[in-house]
C-alpha cells in the first residue's frame, strides 16, 4: 500500500522537486507483525536531513499515523518513507511557499539467505567513488546515483555488498550500508563528516558496543586498515550485522563480535527476526 | 502539456527511480513559434548521458514526435525532457529490464529583463561548494541537490546568478549556467572534468568565439582569475549569453565580446529573441 500525502495512490506530479532535482529524504525501516522497527531514530534522521534541507518536516504524529496504516497485517517487511519538497513548477530556487510531498510505502521483506548473517558475506571494492560535500554528508537525501553506479559493478550473487572509497581513497561506506572494522580489540568505523549515510544501524551498533566491552571510534579508515583488521562487518536497517568473511579476496574470521553485536540487537528488538 | 511515455499526463510512478534516486537526466531547451531551438545539441547531450549511466536512450524520432506535439502553437516557452531509469521497485541494483521514462513537459517563457543581456548582471560566489566526481561530471543528471543548496543562498532580485567552486576553490560554474572570461584577449571556460554540467550554450559558444576572432581555451579557473580577468559573462539555454557588470563588489566592462556573441547567437537562431 503506499499513501501519497495520506491519500492512497501510486504516483507523484511530474513537477515534483524529488523527481526534478532530488529535492528531498527517504527513510527505509525494517517492519514486524505491523510495526515499524527502530522508528525514534529513523525519524529522527528524517527530521534532521529535512532541517539540514530546510524542507518542512511532516509531524511526527502525522507520519506514525500514516505508518501504522500502509504497516498493517504485514507479518515482515520494509516500510519506505520518502518526504520531498514538494512540486513546484522548473528552476532550482526554492519557492516561498513550500508543501512538501510525504509517501510512504510498504514492499515484501527481501529475504536475504539467513547463512549471510550466521557465515558472513563476500565483499569488494568498488571503482565508483563517493564525492565529498559536507553540506549533504550523513542525511539520506534522494541524491544516490553513486550507490546506483557502484551497484551496477557487479551482478552476480557472490558479493553480497560493494564498499566505497572516497576521492582521498578513504573507505567511506558500502552501497547500501555502514561498515565496521575491529582493530587492535576496538571497533572502528568510518567518520562521515565529508560524505555517506548516517545509517540508523550504525548508530545503534555504536551505542551498544560498549554494553559488549568494546570501545568504539569513529575515524578516517584506509584500505590498508581494513587489510590489517581483525574483523570486518556490514550493517543496514534491514538485514541488520553481516560478518564479512572475505574483502577482494582476503578472508577474515567471522566474528565473534559481530555475531555478539548481531545477537544483542535481535534481542533488544532492533533486527527484524528473519527466520 | 506534459507527456509521460507518449500519453497526455501529470503524474509518475511513486516507484520511478528518478525519484528515488535521481537516476536519470533532463534538457531543458528554448522554444520559439512551436519549435525547440539546438534540438540537436540537446539530443547529443541526452544520449551521451544515458550512455554514462547506461539508461537505454528513448529513439529521436520519438522523443522528436513528442516534443513536436507538446510544443504545438507555443510562440515562445520552454521545453524540458526528463528521461529516468523506469519505475522498479527499491534497491539501488539496476533491474535486467529496464523500460525508461520520458517525460516531456513545456513551461512559460521565464520573462527575464531585458536590461540583463544588454547592460549585464550582478554575480555572487556561493558558500556550497559543487562535489567533484568525473564519473557524474558534464552530463545533466538529476542529482541537483547541491545546485539548489546554492540557489538557496540568495533570495534578492539584486544577484542574477552565483557561482560555484569545488572543493579545491576551482571556480566551475554557475547554478543554472556556464561562465566565461576574457583574459589576456583569450577566452576561457572553466574544465568540467571532475564537476558541472557541459552546457548546450557553452558548447555553442566555444564553437562560435573562432569566428569572432578569438582563440578559446578550457582550463582550470581560480577567483584570481576573475579578479584578473578583462570581461566576464554567463550563459545558458534559455537566456543566451548574460555579461556580467559586477561580481561581489568587483565591477567589469559589459561586453564587448559578450555583446557580440550575443549578436552572432541571436543571428544564428541559436537564442530565443525574447523582445
């Protein structure tokens, strides 16, 4: 079901900003037995992205409402919620009135095979390289031609994810992910401060490492760090920790942290239980 | 009129990936007594583009067809053709089948003074910076995110336009047009390599400047460039070539190479004749 502006339908305004400039944010949320799952922090980021946009954010309550009904009855399943700033007409200056577009969507969970998060996944490296600005670093904004264009080098079911570097051949993220690293017995994952998603995961990987003993740092990582790494892992909202078992060819250990972490956040609620 | 896929509508997928993601690209050309003006030019760029980002380009012939009937009986307007990568569900993986969008759309003539293309403009510097990735740079994506940042920046009728740097203080471009200097009696453009959109009027005017006698070059540009510089102007589609008589305070002669290339254009039918 998907609701555009709390009405049911499948379409948008061709003049809309999302379409013309990706003028807008989206959100993609794990759902189980009919409930949005970690939806403080998504929407959260959602009105962060909008304030760093300056697009009015759509209320709270008026999302939460819209959600619980596209969410209804679906057992497992994604929840996308994309808000834009709305449809109004060609030129790039932003208008002085400004309804901004909100459509949320639900589609089939993707059932990714379960021995990804048991045995790890096989990843590379892509070419496709992530551009640095600020200004857009961290929010979800509808702007992600790159991850389009780094997914596109590879098709085949070997590697589960792509990982990206940016422009200074600093490991930025994975196409549709956050990556972790364990160094030296702390965990380790890439600052985002000139580019990436700000993954809801992530954020919880980093607030929870600590229960587990672990000291966390956020920094600027190289190839070679992730070569001299002890562990490597994947986060995302949906599948929530994959175990890399194998970069380009070197293989790494699977776990035990990111089994740990991986355990943790199914208990607490924060990984929709797959199986 | 708006044509999607031929038929008369005003409205696209929720599911469109040029909503999703950005992932496609659009012309925006000048319509005079019915008829799009540098069609050509315009079609190159599309196909050139849909080549980057490996879109299957929609036929000429087609998007001829339509932009013929969309423009029927429009004295002077504007006509935008927006292609994307088709309506397919979530995930950045590009589909085995994709069957692309078109949208073809015509909008009134923006009205611009008048006084613009004969005594000039006034020109800031914006704070966003363009982000530089040569994989994106040239074509006319739909990731515009950072050209609306920069709109953003100023709201007065007092600045036509502002200019954009990289990130390494590259100056590249303005939001919605290219810039050019006259330096040393040469002209100069700013190389889009790494970032900016190769605009059609940009291209029209590094073919036309040998014939006015001066030699052209491509090279990277510094604000102490346009400090440096003897003459200074902007272009882009719809209104042709604007000189520029002052830039954050530092004031330039208009034209007179500006003037006179605006001449050559207008003669040529390569600009709208708005008055």
């Amino acid at each position: 079901m998907t609701l555009v502006n709390g009405i049911e339908a499948d379409a948008v305004s061709v003049q809309d900003r999302g379409l013309s400039y990706g003028d807008g944010l989206f959100e993609t949320l794990a759902v189980a037995d009919g409930l949005p799952i970690a939806w403080e922090p998504h929407i959260s980021r959602l009105r962060n992205g909008c304030q760093r946009l300056r697009i009015p954010c759509p209320a709270e309550a008026l999302l939460r409402a819209e959600a619980t009904r596209v969410c209804a009855g679906l057992t497992l399943g994604v929840l996308k919620i994309i808000v834009t700033r709305g449809a109004n007409g060609r030129g790039y200056r932003i208008p002085e009135v400004v309804n901004p577009t909100r459509i949320l969507t639900t589609y089939p969970w993707p059932a990714f095979p379960g021995s990804r998060a048991r045995e790890g996944v096989l990843v590379t490296v892509c070419q496709t390289r992530l551009s640095a600005n600020p200004r857009l670093a961290g929010i979800k904004h509808l702007n992600r031609l790159e991850q389009v264009l780094a997914r596109s080098e590879w098709d085949s079911h070997h590697y589960a994810e792509g990982l990206m570097l940016d422009a200074a051949d600093r490991v930025v993220e994975g196409t549709m992910s956050n990556l972790f690293l364990v160094m030296d017995g702390q965990l380790v994952t890439p600052d985002l401060a000139d580019a990436g998603v700000a993954g809801i995961m992530r954020g919880l990987v980093l607030a929870e490492a600590p229960a587990l003993d672990m000291s966390v740092r956020v920094a600027s990582v190289s190839l070679e760090d992730l070569r001299r790494a002890e562990e490597l892992f994947l986060c995302n909202s949906l599948f929530g920790v994959w175990p890399i078992k194998g970069l380009d060819g070197q293989a790494y250990r699977v776990g035990p942290l990111a089994l740990r972490l991986r355990q943790r956040l199914l208990a607490q609620g924060c990984i929709a239980a797959q199986e």
